[in-house]
C-alpha cells in the first residue's frame, strides 16, 4: 500500500472518480486516470505514482533504473532522476525530441515551447542549491502548483510548490493551446522542501 497512491486515488475521487482508497493502483484507479481530461503524458506519469526509491546502495529499482537507461544510463536509483522520469514518460507518450540533455532537470527549460504561466501540462523547471527539479504541473491553485514529478521525497508523487520557485514553464509543441482541467487538488498537501 502507497501513500502517494493513496493520494491519488483522493484526487480522482475529488475530480469525479468513486474508486476505494486502498493505495493500490489497480484497475479502478487506472481507469479514473484515463477518464481524466489532461495529456496523455499526465497519464502515463500518474501511471508511476508510488514508484520509489530502494534504500541503500545494494540493491535498486528496477523502474527508476528503466528511466535512467534511457536518459543518462545511470546505474543506481542514488542518483537524482526527476529528469531521466520526465523524459521517460515523454517518450513513452510518443514524443520524438526531448530535453537535449534530458537527465539534467535544467535541461527541460529549453523543450518546447514556453509558456507565461502554469496551466495542466506543463513542464515546470526549478533551480536550487547543487541543481535543479522538474516536473509535470496536474493544477494551480493561486500561489500554489501541484507537480507530478519522480525523485520527490525519493519517489513519484504529487508535491505542492510555490509558484514563484520555478525559472519556466515549458509545453510540448502540439499541447501549446490546449486548455485541460484544472484538477481539484486537496488544500492539506503540505508545501515540498526536498527534491530528492
């Protein structure tokens, strides 16, 4: 049982959905998320939600290890991969040209096309001290975005972050003009502070 899936299945139920909150990610819920009117790749990334982190350096997951094959080829899950599950989700969603360097967060300020503010869908990119963080804005609440993004407290999840903590926002070419649903969010997510 997850808890970030746990969150989620809270979140499709507040925007419609009547699934158990079991923090499982079955069927019912996986249904819900294709009943949801945001980009294919939002789907694909709530699709990982609760994907995590081994602890340790004897053993790793599997499935951070996947994303960082394609993006760096890193060999452990110790090494930051925000990035590498961005560009994974992207390519899996049929996307042919990601980030140039598309293991490096900072990387994605240059994909596609940006955008003045935050909407559903868009790629939000942070700078902090020894990086950076990206991820998948799913709403904006005033001051506030909700992101899905890997790497967060060492696992996919959705975090909220300030509006004002990101350098840019960024959409893939084709999704620039579309308009999608504000997701309903819960007020008691707390505000993220750790990226890794």
């Amino acid at each position: 049982m997850s808890v970030a899936v746990r969150e989620l299945q809270k979140l499709l139920n507040n925007n419609g959905a009547h699934i158990v909150v079991d923090g499982d990610l079955g069927r019912y819920t996986k249904a819900a998320i294709e009943d949801l009117d945001i980009p294919r790749y939002l789907k694909i990334a709530m699709g990982e939600i609760g994907t995590k982190e081994i602890k340790g350096s004897a053993a790793h997951n599997k499935r951070v290890l996947e994303y960082h094959s394609i993006s760096g080829g890193f060999s452990t899950d110790e090494v930051p991969w925000c990035a590498s599950f961005v560009n994974w989700v992207m390519l899996q969603s049929g996307v042919q040209k990601t980030a140039n360097y598309p293991a490096r967060a900072k990387s994605w300020g240059d994909f596609g096309v940006a955008i003045q503010f935050p909407k559903v869908g868009a790629i939000a990119v942070k700078t902090r001290i020894g990086g950076g963080h990206v991820g998948f804005v799913v709403a904006v609440r005033g001051n506030s975005l909700y992101l899905l993004g890997g790497n967060q407290s060492d696992e996919v999840n959705i975090r909220r972050y300030r509006v004002q903590d990101f350098v840019t926002f960024r959409m893939p070419r084709d999704e620039q003009h579309n308009r999608y649903t504000n997701l309903i969010m819960s007020a008691r997510i707390a505000l993220n502070s750790k990226e890794a």
